[in-house]
C-alpha cells in the first residue's frame, strides 16, 4: 500500500485493464519461482514502525506533513491519519551485529523524530493503539490527504455497498460502535518485522512464522484499551480486522476469506499460492495502472498484494536488480521501548528459523492450522494469561511455554544465523524478563491503571515518560 497513484476516482475500464496485468504479473512471478529467478542466497532483516503524534494534552495531532517535511528524511513515511507516520530501516543481512545495528539505528531514528515533533509542540509514542485516542478524532478530516487514502477508503465502501464499518469487541468488556468510514484502522499501529529468505525456503518460514504468530503476540500484546474500553491485551487484532472488513468476491464478500485475518491455511509448497489466492478471491481495490520503466518489479500484483492485510504477508521486492520474496510479520504492535522492538525480532528471527530449518517435522505438520489460528487469538485476547495447544498435543499456559521451550529454541535459531552470541543473550533475556515479569505492554498499562485508575491522560504521560527513558517494559514502574 506504499506504492503512490495519482487519484481516487476509476473506471469499469480501469478496474478490467488492471485485472488483466494482475494475471499477467501472477503469471510472470509463477515463472519466476518455476525457474529459479529470485534470490536463493540472502538472509535479510528489517523493519518498518508506526507511530503516533500528540499534542501537550495527549491527544492525536494532526502533524505529520509538517513533521516529515521538517525532518526530509526518505526512511519516514505518511501513514493513512495525519496523527501517524511510519519509521524505516535498511535492510540488514541476519548475522554477527545486525541486532545490535538495527537498535542504532532505530533509536537514532526515533531520536531525530521525536526531536523534530518536540519543535512543532507535538510528542512522539510508540504504542499499538493510544489511549487517548476517542471516535471522534478519525474524522475524514484527519486521513492524511494523499490519492491512494482516498482511493481506499471509497473503494473499500464500494465493496461494503456503502455500508458503514462496524465495530463489535467483546473483551473484559464490550464497544460496539460504527463508522462511516475506513479511518478506525488508524487507531492501530504495528511494528512489523521483515524477513528475506531463498525463495526455496520461504514456505517453510511463511508457515513457521503462522505457527509461533500466537506466542509473538503474546509477548508483544501493548493495546488494551480503546476508546476508554479494556478490551483485549492487543485490541489492534480485532480493531484492524472490522475496520477495513471488504472480503473477497461476490458472496464471501461479508464472511471469508477475509482482506484482513490470519489466512485460509499453511502454504503447501510455495508462497505463489498466496499470489493466486489474492488473484483469484479477491477483488480489485486500487485499479492504477503503471507503465513507468522505472517502476518496481511486478507494480500491479504489488498493489494488490497491499490491499489484502494477512498477519503474515508475503512480499516480493528488488535488491541490485535481482528480484526476491520476504516475509512481512505484522502481528507485534508499536512501542514499548526501542529495546522492547528489536527484543521483539530477535525472538521472531530465531524461533521462525528453528522451526523452519526441522526438516523432518516441517511447520504445517506440527500443528494443525485451525489450531496455530485459535492460539493467535487467544493470545490477542489474554496476552500473558492465554493457554495455547502445541505440538506435544497438550495445552500450556503461554508463559511457561515460552519460559521452558520457546526461548531455547530461538536461541538455536539465532546461533544458526550466526549472531552475536552477547546479542542473542541480551534480547533474549529481555523477552524472559518480560514473561516472568509479567509486563508486556498491555500488563504495565493495566497494572498503572489498577494503581491509579482510569485516566487515560495520566496513563499515557506516565507510558511516555517511561518510554523517553529507553528502558524495557519490565522494568517499568507505577509512578507510585
């Protein structure tokens, strides 16, 4: 969804010349891994992080155009809410100090951003979704004013008939609300982790990265709260699944396949299924057409692709004009901390690699996909506290299953991409503190609430404070 166009309104014409390149370029990419056209060589990390902007009374601020032109920086990017921008990072290959850069990096981003917002009046968080933020404030008025948000949003009411997106959360309590439009999906922001693999394994890792999706959020969860309801630990899953619910073509259209869930299975031998589902059950949104040679690799199936928001996304990109496959992990949330991030990462790089390097028990073997999707919600909606199935066909609490086997196992997995073994127990203690702490995100933000009560202004001044001085979530205090 990156990908610029250069307006809103389309064509019966539009949509039937854009249906006919997609074929075209599904075509080509299935040429492409039939014969061993993308990359086979290359191991490459990176991520992209959402953030809000706001205002001295905590409240979203509508600033980013003033703040990206301010800092003219090619790595930040708009997101849809002028309250949101996007932070990038260059790629890195998956060995020796990549994690430890990657926090250099990230932290010297963050440090630039949050210095550039402080000059405009405005402050700078990462967190799933901001407390304060209230209905009232995803106006259209607030959508940052750039063709391709238009477009999405006009289309995906065009699927829905013109029926308005609705909003119906049971957690520890319930929020049912509607709204005319597509601007609830701003309210959640990610951090999501990428990963480049040999388009010969990326199966494999596609599939490893469904089966610990559960455990991953678990110990991301940091958006318990929405419009003043606690909802779930990670209210973004469910935010963002109703806020754009368009499905796929004519009947599946109000139930599944879904343009946002979890997906409809493993992949069985390659990540071209994906592509061929996306052509195949889901309609057309965004019908530019791009005839630029210097356009990116296969433009219209990428544009496609951007409008279908899997958990897992498959994503085809170039690097020194040899195309590739990577993986887009989209279910950890924003925030707490720049070390809480790559903390995060760390534990996605090794345990996708341990489960998919165990050649004689491949990922979709080891448990069943309805499964591996009931542990991802379950862990959206309990964090910490959920009980998941496993391969060994019992039920674990969440926390001892991290404790006892899931942190060994990412451990032999970032051995096995030869990072720093100080990295590797650094980020890796930081999760287990976390879980024997019991304060992720959503943990410390109801722990301070229980303490001082329901003030969502309060509660978020005492997240940024904490988030400004850089340490992990577990070692947070309540401000007493």
């Amino acid at each position: 969804m990156g990908q610029d166009i250069e307006r809103s309104e389309f064509t019966e014409e539009d949509f039937a010349e854009f249906s006919r390149r997609l074929r075209d370029e599904t075509a080509t990419l299935a040429r492409w891994f039939d014969e061993g056209t993308l990359d086979e060589d290359h191991w490459v990390g990176g991520f992209e992080l959402e953030a809000w902007l706001a205002d001295q009374d905590w409240a979203p601020a509508p600033l980013n155009g003033a703040l990206l032109e301010r800092l003219d920086d090619p790595l930040l990017t708009t997101e849809l809410a002028r309250f949101n921008i996007e932070l990038n990072t260059e790629p890195r290959p998956l060995r020796a100090d990549a994690l430890e850069s990657m926090e250099l990096s990230l932290a010297d981003t963050w440090r630039r951003c949050r210095n550039g917002a402080a000059a405009l009046g405005a402050r700078l968080l990462m967190i799933g979704i901001l407390p304060t933020v209230r209905q009232a404030d995803l106006t259209g008025e607030s959508m940052t004013p750039i063709a391709r948000y238009a477009a999405l949003n006009e289309q995906i009411l065009r699927q829905r008939d013109g029926r308005a997106l609705s909003l119906d959360i049971c957690g520890r309590e319930r929020l049912h609300a509607s709204h005319p439009d597509v601007m609830l999906e701003s309210a959640a922001t990610s951090f999501q982790i990428h990963l480049q693999t040999p388009a010969s394994r990326a199966a494999d890792y596609f599939n490893a990265s469904m089966l610990v999706s559960g455990p991953m959020v678990a110990i991301g969860a940091n958006s318990p709260y929405l419009f003043g309801h606690d909802l779930w630990d990670e209210t973004r899953i469910p935010l963002f699944e109703q806020s754009v619910e368009a499905g796929g073509f004519a009947g599946a259209r109000q139930g599944p396949p879904r343009r946002v869930g979890f997906g409809t299975g493993f992949v069985r031998e390659s990540l071209m299924e994906c592509f061929r589902e996306n052509l195949e059950h889901f309609p057309v949104i965004l019908p530019m057409h791009f005839d630029d040679p210097d356009a990116p690799p296969l433009p219209h199936l990428q544009l496609h692709n951007g409008t279908l928001w899997r958990w897992n996304r498959p994503l085809v990109g170039m690097a020194d004009g040899v195309p590739h496959v990577r993986i887009e992990h989209r279910v950890v949330p924003g925030g707490p901390s720049v070390t809480d991030e790559i903390a995060n990462a760390a534990f996605y790089y090794g345990l996708v690699r341990y489960y998919a390097s165990r050649h004689g028990s491949p990922p979709g073997q080891l448990l069943a996909f309805p499964r591996v999707r009931d542990n991802f919600y379950a862990c959206a909606r309990y964090g910490l506290n959920a009980r998941v199935g496993w391969s060994d066909g019992q039920v674990h609490p969440v926390g001892r299953l991290l404790l006892e086997h899931l942190l060994p196992c990412a451990r032999v997995g970032l051995r096995e991409f030869e990072i720093d073994s100080a990295a590797i127990d650094h980020y890796l203690d930081v999760i287990r503190q976390r879980v024997r702490s019991g304060y992720n995100g959503a943990g410390w933000q109801r722990a301070w609430v229980a303490r001082h009560g329901r003030d969502m202004r309060a509660l978020t001044a005492a997240y940024a404070e904490h988030q400004a001085g850089g340490d992990p979530v577990h070692t947070w205090g309540l401000d007493d």
